[in-house]
C-alpha cells in the first residue's frame, strides 16, 4: 500500500509542476508579449511584438549609441517587428539580420551566463564585443560581464539552449525590472 500511495503521491507532484510550468509560461506569454511560445525562438519583445523597445540594433554599430526606430521602417524577423531609425539601418539589418541581432535573443547577457533569464537596459546595458551586441540588466552588470567577458561569453554561450528552453516552460528564474523598481527603468524605454 505504501508503493502505491508513494506513486500516486509523485503523480501528483509531476501533474502540479506540469500545470505550474504551463501557467509561468502562459504568465510570460502575456507579461512580455511573446505570444504563442515555440520551440523555435523566445525573443525579448514587448507586448504588440516590437523587439528592443523599439531600439534600431543597427544604429549600436554604426552610431555607438542607442537610436529609437521608427513604425515607418520595420522588418519583420523570427517573427517579431524590429524598428529602425533609417531605411538604410532596415535594409542592412534585413540583409544580415545575424550579424546586428542582440544575443540570446535580447536576454541579459549576464543573466544567461549564470543559468536565469533577465530584461535588459537598452540604453546603458549594451555593449559591443567582438562584432556582437550584448545586453544586460543595467550598466553595473554590464561593466560586471565586459570585465569578466571570456568567461562570461563561453558560459553564456553553454547555458542558452537550456536558458532559453526554461524561458519558454517557464522553468527558470526571469527578472523583470518593473519587480525592481529602484533600478528606475521601465518598458518600453526611452533614451534620457
């Protein structure tokens, strides 16, 4: 009798860790706009799909600052609106989305380095190495992954697939800066 009530007892526990991924992922869907999630690609986008609050990812190359997109001059990629300053930044991203994506799909860059997921600062979090965009959670962590950045890169780039699998069934951690009210940044963001 207690083999069968231990079962039953784990039944339970897997069917409610089943339901509570389901209802973190569903919570995702809906607090940061990710829609229907697939086993494809979570990208960080606000609610109506726009990636990087609107942010041109080109201009961080080209300008070495952060520039706001405008509705105007937008690509569609994995599935999300990605907005550009300039139909020549639209028309170069369009040609080499790969090359101008943030990684991990606009996730701290931190934050995936140490296994959790995290939003990011689009004006003070970025960071350009080795020809890729990095964003992380405010400036202090990204000065924190420049200084650490060999380690920071090869782990970051080790723990995406299962990052990015446990923001997708909501079995990993995700901060969200509106939870951190101190940090003073909200979304979408805008350039002080």
């Amino acid at each position: 009798m207690a083999g069968s009530e231990m079962s039953v007892t784990r039944c339970f526990r897997i069917a409610a860790r089943s339901v509570k991924s389901s209802v973190i992922a569903w919570v995702l869907s809906v607090t940061l706009g990710v829609g229907v999630v697939t086993a494809e690609e979570l990208v960080n986008a606000l609610d109506d799909g726009v990636t990087m609050d609107g942010f041109d990812v080109v201009a961080y190359f080209k300008q070495a600052a952060p520039a706001k997109g405008n509705a105007s001059h937008q690509v569609q990629y994995k599935g999300k609106t990605w907005l550009f300053d300039s139909e020549e930044n639209a028309a170069e991203f369009s040609a080499r989305p790969t090359k101008f994506e943030p990684q991990f799909n606009g996730w701290c860059s931190y934050a995936v380095s140490e296994g959790y997921g995290a939003e990011v600062d689009f004006v003070k979090g970025w960071v350009i190495l080795d020809d890729k965009l990095y964003l992380n959670w405010n400036e202090k962590t990204k000065d924190e992954f420049v200084a650490e950045q060999a380690s920071r890169k090869k782990r970051a780039a080790e723990n995406w697939p299962a990052v990015h699998s446990g923001l997708q069934d909501g079995s990993v951690e995700l901060y969200l800066h509106k939870d951190e009210p101190a940090e003073g940044i909200s979304h979408p963001q805008q350039i002080d």
